[in-house]
C-alpha cells in the first residue's frame, strides 16, 4: 500500500474521453507530477539521454520503443523531486505486458499505485464529441466543438477571425479505428486493475467539473481508507 502522503495515479480510458482536463485539474489539486510518456519520450531524444538514444535508434528504425526504456524513463521521472509525494501517469500502460513492467519497475522503487482512475464514455458519444471538434488554422489551440462549444460564427474562429477545420484525425473513420486499438489493447487494462482492487470509474458523459468532483470525492475516501 502506498504512504499516505503519496498518491501515484493512472489515467485510463477511450481517446476523446477527457483525460487531459482532468489531468491538469488534479495536477493543480495535489501538487502531482504529470506524466505523459508521449511528452517524455519527445523530450529525452531532444535531450540525448542515454535511455532518449536508445529510443532515437528505434524510432529510427520505425520501430515501437521496447516496453522497458519507456519503463526506464518513467523510473528516472519519478525520482525527481518533483514526483516524491506522488505522480499521475498519462499514455501509460497501454497493455497488461506494460502494466506488469511498471509494476515490477515500481516494486523495486518500494512504490506503488494508488488508483487507477477511468473516465467511461459510450463510442458514440466519443465520436459525436471528436467528429464535431474543429480547430482554428492560425493557432491549433483554439479548439471549437460544433455542438457543446461552436463559435459565433460558423467555420471562423472567435478570437482571431481565421478559418476552422477539421482535422484528418477527427474524422469519424479514424476515430472508429483508434477506439478499436483502444477496445483491442488498452480496455483489457479495466480488468487487470479492477482484480488488483485499484481502479476507480467515473461517467465522462458528465461535465468535466463534475467529474472532476467525483475524482476528488474518490481519492478522499481512498486516503481515509489507507489511515483505518
């Protein structure tokens, strides 16, 4: 059981469930290390890092960067002072061979997880909300979505006035194939951390502040449990 003054998280769920608004939320809520192993990864090759050429050379190669030099890079993550009282893993494990890793990995840091939370969301709903994301042309980090957040005027951007798009992989044939990756490697994950006692389920049908409340309730309790 982890220390009660530490909390390791994992984010699980289906691209487009809103992951990434609740990482950031519970990042400020609990002074957490935000871990994504995308970001990660990008920046020990940018670094030239000893485990970053290592995964350079496959990347080169066009190959997948082996299980263990991501795992290695997330061991030398969270001994930054930074991750001490605890991290939240994001992009990572995306299979049970990668879940078994980080497990041993973390054993032998006499480290644990704490919670493996899952924001839940139907397919349709995910590809309702991705088919209709659009972003501006000028700046990708003015995002509109054509139901929930459309802009004033359609296919122009409120802020800047440019032209909104939609990209290539917000298209509803590609959303279908990533949630099939998702259903085929990544799902099965429910399972293995529901057996180890450690997952924790939210509707991400619902607003993001309320699930952000729903998260919070969650590890409260788990935090009372882990004092009893």
């Amino acid at each position: 059981m982890a220390q009660v003054s530490e909390l390791n998280l994992i984010l699980l769920g289906p691209p487009g469930a809103g992951k990434g608004t609740q990482a950031e939320r519970l990042r400020a809520d609990f002074a957490l290390a935000h871990i994504s192993t995308g970001d990660m990864l990008r920046s020990q090759v940018a670094d030239g890092t000893e485990l970053g050429r290592q995964a350079k050379a496959y990347m080169d190669r066009g190959e997948l960067v082996p299980d263990d030099v991501i795992v290695g890079m997330i061991v030398q993550r969270i001994e930054q002072d930074d991750a001490k009282d605890g991290f939240l893993l994001d992009g990572f494990p995306r299979n049970d061979s990668q879940a078994h890793a980080l497990e041993q990995a973390l054993q032998r840091q006499d480290r644990h997880l704490s919670a493996a939370l899952l924001i839940d969301v139907p397919d349709e709903e995910l590809v309702r909300r991705l088919s209709g994301r659009r972003v501006c042309v000028k700046n990708p980090a003015h995002i509109y979505q054509v139901e929930l957040d459309p802009p004033k005027h359609e296919g122009v951007c409120d802020q800047d006035g440019a032209r909104l798009i939609q990209r290539d992989d917000d298209r509803e044939a590609t959303i279908r194939r990533r949630l099939q990756v998702y259903h085929e490697q990544t799902a099965p994950l429910i399972g293995w951390y529901e057996r180890a006692g450690l997952l924790r389920s939210f509707d991400g049908r619902r607003d993001p502040a309320e699930v952000h409340d729903h998260i919070r309730a969650a590890l409260a309790t788990l935090r009372l449990e882990e004092q009893l």
